[in-house]
C-alpha cells in the first residue's frame, strides 16, 4: 500500500483491476450525532452530492454508524473532477436546499444499518452513540441550518478525510476542503444490561449482538461458522428461513457490536429463535469441527486472492486510520485465521454470549435457557430507578371512558424528572438526562438518554401545565423542536 498527501488529505493507493475505484471517506458517521441533529449527517452528504452535474460513471456516497463515504468508479480524470466537487461542495453547502433535500431524505428512509442491528444498539447503548440508529429524531427538515454548519465543519474537514485508490494518483488530483483535525471520538459507554437477554421489538427478523473486540480474528471466525451452521440447521434441514446475515458496528476504537439475523416464515419467529440461541450455545460449548476452520480459511484465501478485493482492504484501512482500530492487512487476516483452534472459538464465544442480546418481532415470545437459568426478558426501557412520587396527573374522566389502557396510568412530576406509569410498566427521564423534546399542541414528549420516552400528553392528562412549565423551564430550549411537516408521510 502505497501513501502520499495531497492538499492535507492522506492519500492511499494499491494497484487493482480497471476501472479504477476512488472514495473519499470521513470519519464521521450516525454515532456522532445527537438526537437533536439526528440525520445531519446524512442532510449533509445530499446537499454536497446535489451539486453533482449530471455524470456518466458509477458514482455514489452512503453514510453508516461510523463512517462517511464517497466513491466513484471510472477513468482517472473522471475521478479527479468527482473528487473535486465533492470537496467543493462540502466546503461550501447549498444550505437553501435543506429543505428539498429533507423530503428527499424522508422518502428514502434509509438508516445506517440494518433494521433489527438498529434496535439491538438503542438497547445496549440508549439514545446516543451508536444507539442512535434506529431512532428517527426530530426530522430532517428540523435540523437547524447552523447545526449543519457546525457539524460540517467539525467533521468534514481535510484531517479527517482519507482518499483511497485503487491505482496511483491521477495527474491533476486535488482534494479542496476546508482546513480542520483529525477527531477523536469519545468512546460510548453501554447501558447497564446483564446478558444474556432477549426482548420483543418492531424488528423485520430474529436478530443477536454480541459485545467484543474491536479486531479479532476468534470472533470473527466464531460468527462465520456460527452463520454456517444457522443456514444449515434453519434453511436447508428445517426450511424456516430463507437467509442468514450480519454486520458490525463500533461504539470506540477497541469495542465493536457483532450481529447475526435470521429471517423466518411467518409464525416461526419463536422457533427460528430457539435455532438461532442453542446452535450458538452448542458452538460455544464444544466448539467448531477442524473441516469448519478449514472451510472459512479457504474461503477467505479465495476472497483476497480476487484482484477486485484490494477495494475492500482499502476501505478497512481507510476506517483504522480515521477511527484509530488496529488494522490487520489480508496476509495478517489469513495467517491469524489460519491459527484459530477450536478451544480459542469455544472460549471466546462462551465469554462474548454473555453479553448477548436476541430481539424478535413484537408479540412473539421466547423460553430460551443457558447454564444459569432461563434467560430473562429484557422488558419495557432501560429507565433509571425511580419510585412514584411527586405530583400525579391522572387521566381525564373522558380518555378513562373510552380507554381501559389509560384508566391505569399515571404521569408523575417528580423534582428531577417526569415519569409515566402504565400497568406494571414505568418510564421515568431526568431532567439532566433528556435528549430532546417534541412540543406539540400544549403537549410534550420528552426523550431520556437512557431510550425512556415519556409523553405528557394534554390530551390524556387532565390539569398538567404545571409538568409543560417545568419541562420547559429545566430542559434547555435547544433540546426542543416542533413536528416535522413530513411527520404525517
């Protein structure tokens, strides 16, 4: 791999096949939002790809949990002008299109991952971080231009910009960005959830996160064979499950999130579950046969040795240069695969599921055991401990006549916080601890950090102007934000 700087930016390069593959990475991704900005990162990637004039070669960007991306494929001098107007637009945002470029967003509805990592992240990690994921905050068309600004200039900078290529620097090459360091991201520590769990959520399939190291050949040799063995077992012997997938995500430089999902016939989520929880136990137990190691080593002689791969490489070092994870080149990788023994998988995974989390769609329920017991539903949010005090609203005589639900709930004003109690279910937020809040119509729903969302609804309560003057006068103003006007798509 070979480095140069161009105007600021590192540059990398190794030879592979034409056409050649430039992309423009930032490290900056869906983490290092807010709720409050929830999006503009992605705001930000639009308005600077709108610019674009209209280009007969493969170009695109994406932006995931950590990382954002442009790329384009095609002659060296096609490269060499993308590049540049990337730069130039990022230097100098078309912010009147924000909000063209919000419905544009709104539309396209896509997220930094996959639906079921999502949630298992906001379960672990609440609303911050990587936890963010799945949440749509405010709306995009609600993110503030200044916000967009701020975060531009923060993270979309020339320190924090890797170039990698897939061939030398075309002649001409310049990388015009604003002038700003390297960030260095403060880690995000989990929630406090004793593994393993499982919950129920609006997830598309049954879904698992294992909490691990940021590289580690073990791990990853473990959830390769783990995945193997799933589509065996659910697919191909039992014939619940057409596809098995995973993915990673990082909440700092030396821990990463591991997912495997299972989709599943309709009414098999249970069982495709109970699948998915003892084929990991049994591989964590006795763990994967030689032929298995062999098989995955195999498999990924053949992957490097594809000239088409030196794109992926580029990208994998692209990541550790701008998020500080060690790096392992493909020579490295195979060697240190080629080394795992069955024990080292075995142990590995038994220390990694205890931090496990499984999710499965909403209204399905579970009897998984291990070791220790029955494995214990992870209900309701991960709210702060709270017992009811403080002034209590109770429904109106109106939403108690036409809702059994709401005859048993309760909102609590309490001296640090509000709280909802609903059944045998309690949400409570601190003050210090809100993320944002939506204000609506002399209502407010106010977001915890920890996932709790409590809304102190005018419409269900009776007499709470004293919880919205509170609300208001404790949270900071630039916490709260009206409806978005795509709300109701």
């Amino acid at each position: 791999m070979q480095h140069t700087v161009i105007d600021g930016v590192d540059v990398y390069w190794a030879q592979g096949p034409a056409p050649m593959i430039a992309t423009l990475t930032f490290g900056c991704g869906v983490r290092d939002e807010s709720f409050r900005t929830l999006g503009v990162t992605h705001l930000i990637e639009h308005l600077a790809m709108s610019t674009l004039p209209r280009l007969h070669h493969e170009h695109n960007a994406m932006v995931d949990i950590e990382v954002t991306k442009f790329f384009a494929t095609g002659k060296p001098a096609q490269l060499v002008d993308f590049i540049a107007a990337v730069c130039e637009a990022l230097s100098d945002l078309p912010l009147s299109r924000i909000e063209k470029e919000a419905g544009v967003l709104t539309a396209e509805g896509s997220s930094g991952c996959h639906p079921t990592a999502g949630v298992l992240l906001a379960r672990r990690y609440g609303i911050a971080g990587p936890g963010l994921a799945p949440w749509d905050g405010p709306g995009y068309d609600r993110i503030p231009a200044e916000a967009v600004t701020a975060h531009a200039a923060r993270f979309f900078t020339r320190g924090n910009a890797v170039l990698t290529l897939t061939g030398p620097p075309p002649e001409g090459l310049r990388l015009p960005l604003p002038e700003g360091p390297r960030v260095v991201h403060d880690p995000v520590s989990p929630l406090s959830v004793d593994g393993p769990r499982w919950l129920a959520e609006d997830v598309p399939c049954v879904g698992m996160s294992l909490r691990g190291p940021s590289v580690s050949p073990v791990d990853a040799m473990g959830l390769q064979v783990l995945s193997h063995r799933l589509t065996e077992v659910a697919r191909k012997e039992k014939g619940l499950s057409y596809g098995v997938d995973g993915d990673r995500a990082s909440a700092d430089s030396a821990s990463t999130d591991r997912f495997v999902w299972v989709d599943a016939r309709e009414g098999q989520e249970a069982e495709v579950a109970s699948i998915l929880w003892d084929t990991a136990r049994e591989l964590a137990t006795f763990g994967p046969t030689a032929e298995e190691l062999e098989h995955e080593v195999a498999g990924f002689r053949e992957m490097i040795e594809d000239p088409r791969f030196v794109d992926g490489d580029l990208d994998e070092f692209a990541r550790s240069v701008l998020l500080g994870e060690p790096y392992l080149s493909p020579a490295q990788w195979l060697e240190a695969l080629a080394a795992v023994t069955p024990e080292q998988v075995a142990a590995a995974l038994t220390e990694s599921l205890r931090t496990a989390l499984i999710v499965v769609p909403d209204g399905v329920r579970l009897e998984l055991s291990d070791v220790d017991g029955k494995l214990v539903e992870l209900g309701g949010c991960a709210a702060p401990e709270w017992q009811p005090q403080g002034k209590v609203f109770k429904p109106s005589l109106l939403a108690r006549a036409t809702s059994a639900a709401a005859r048993g709930a309760r909102l609590y004003l309490a001296p640090d916080g509000v709280a909802l109690v609903d059944g045998g279910t309690r949400h409570f937020v601190r003050f210090a601890d809100v993320v944002g809040v939506l204000a609506r119509n002399g209502s407010r729903t106010v977001f915890g950090r920890s996932g709790c969302v409590v809304p102190v609804d005018s419409d269900l309560f009776k007499g709470i102007e004293p919880a919205i003057a509170a609300i208001d006068a404790q949270v900071d103003a630039g916490l709260v934000f009206p409806p978005s006007v795509f709300a109701g798509d």
